[in-house]
C-alpha cells in the first residue's frame, strides 16, 4: 500500500514543491493544510483547516510551515499517532520542547535543513572542530537568505554552530554565541562561535563556515540554488521515519550518518 503524505503548509512556496516531490516518488499526497490566499491545492487532493484532521488522514506529515504552529502540530501528531517530519525554523525553547514531547509518543524527524549536502556539512563542521583547537581557531558563520526570511540567524546556521561546538566538546550555549557586532563591541571572546546573517534578493541559502587563525583561514561553504534539494530530503525523511519506533531523529538518522 503507498505511503500517505500529508503536507502541513500545502498552498506556500515549500508546499508546492513537496507536493510535487510526494507524488514523484509514488507516495499518495493524503491532504494539505491551506492557507487563505495562498497558491492553489492540487486537483483532487483534499484541504484541510484543522491540523488534527490531516494527521488522521495522513501515515505520516511533513511541516513546513511557521514556529508558532508547532505546538498545535505536536499535539495533533501524538493524538493521532502519526509520524512527523518538521522542516519549519526558528522555533523557541517553548516550541522545541513540544516537537521532543511529542516525539515520546510518535517518530519525529526534526532538521534544521534537509539537504543531504548541508548535513554532510554539519558531520565535516563537527570534525574540523574537534582538529583545530578554539583556542587558535576563531570559528565564524556566515548565512545569506532571501528578503522575506523572518529568522536570523537562520536554523542551518544555528545548527553548525551547534556541530562546531559538539566537535569541541561543549555546547553552543556554553561556548557562546557572537552576532550582530555594532560599534565599540571590544575584543572576539575567545572560543566563542560568530554569527553573521545577511538577507537580501532571492538567495536561496548559502552558509559558510570559516576557521580563522593567526596563519591560514578554512572555509566550507555550500549554496543551495534550488529548494528541491529541501523536498527531495524531506520526502526521503517520510519514507523513513514511519518504519521507525516513537523518538526523536534528525537527517543524520535518515541518511545513516548517526
């Protein structure tokens, strides 16, 4: 029997492009959450308003959507027992804290990008960190995005800086975070992890991750030109993670790097 999809965010940007993906691969797309004024439903496939009834339709959902619906969307996963995979960024503590409480119940994949590159990144950011020593190697992270990107820094960034700090040892909360430098800001905080976030046209995404030390400079970068790489990830992330028990996974699980 085919997988059936549903697609939280179905009429926005991403949506459309799941949409499409869902149905490449010969999964069913089971419904979308849609949006008044948003980009047309495909034909034939039902809208829903109530985040409840497109779990209960769907094996499994895919969110794209905004931060503040996570909860509702956590809640209505755990009460129908559906599988969830939540691409939307920006998320607070509060919010994060509902995605891993539902993931007690039913199987997440919560990624900060679902591009297999970029997450080939975050396992090659975490091994040059833990080679070169804070101490010497100033770790900078610059992110470019289109104009209407709400967030800053975006998700993947956080999410390197993340991986720089696990390479160390620590976390990005103890490490430190630097962003937004302005003025007479003094001196960089040894071992701390810089953020600079630039948004403008319709940059898809481009991080970069530089190591900067007194004598050499490294830098990993990659650029994403089209957000099917998002899609092609995430609808690879549905397939797998209704085969597994309830938890909470990232892409690394998917792609079989953890």
């Amino acid at each position: 029997m085919a997988l059936r999809i549903g697609i939280a965010g179905i009429t926005g940007r991403m949506g459309q492009l799941l949409a499409r993906e869902v149905l490449a691969r010969g999964a069913v797309l089971a419904g979308g959450l849609a949006r008044p004024g948003g980009r047309p439903v495909p034909e034939g496939v039902p809208a829903f308003s109530d985040p409840a009834a497109l779990f209960a339709a769907s094996d499994v959902v895919i969110d794209f959507t905004r931060a503040e619906a996570a909860p509702r969307h956590a809640a209505a996963a755990a009460d129908a027992g559906r599988a969830w995979v939540v691409g939307t960024s920006g998320l607070s503590a509060e919010e994060e804290a509902a995605v891993a409480d539902a993931a007690r119940r039913v199987p997440v994949v919560y990624a900060a990008n679902f591009a297999p590159g970029v997450n080939l990144m975050f396992a090659l950011a975490e091994r040059m960190a833990a080679a070169l020593p804070a101490a010497e190697y100033d770790a900078e992270i610059l992110e470019m995005h289109h104009r209407q990107k709400v967030d800053a820094p975006s998700g993947t960034a956080i999410a390197l800086g993340r991986a720089v700090a696990r390479g160390r040892g620590t976390t990005l909360e103890e490490a430190g975070r630097e962003s937004g430098r302005d003025g007479h800001c003094g001196p960089r905080a040894t071992g701390a992890i810089g953020f600079a976030a630039l948004r403008g046209g319709q940059v898809v995404g481009e991080h970069t991750l530089i190591f900067a030390a007194a004598h050499e400079h490294l830098a990993l970068t990659h650029r994403s030109f089209d957000r099917a790489a998002y899609a092609v990830g995430a609808v690879q992330a549905a397939h797998w993670v209704v085969r597994q028990p309830p938890g909470l996974y990232d892409m690394r699980h998917v792609l079989g790097m953890a």
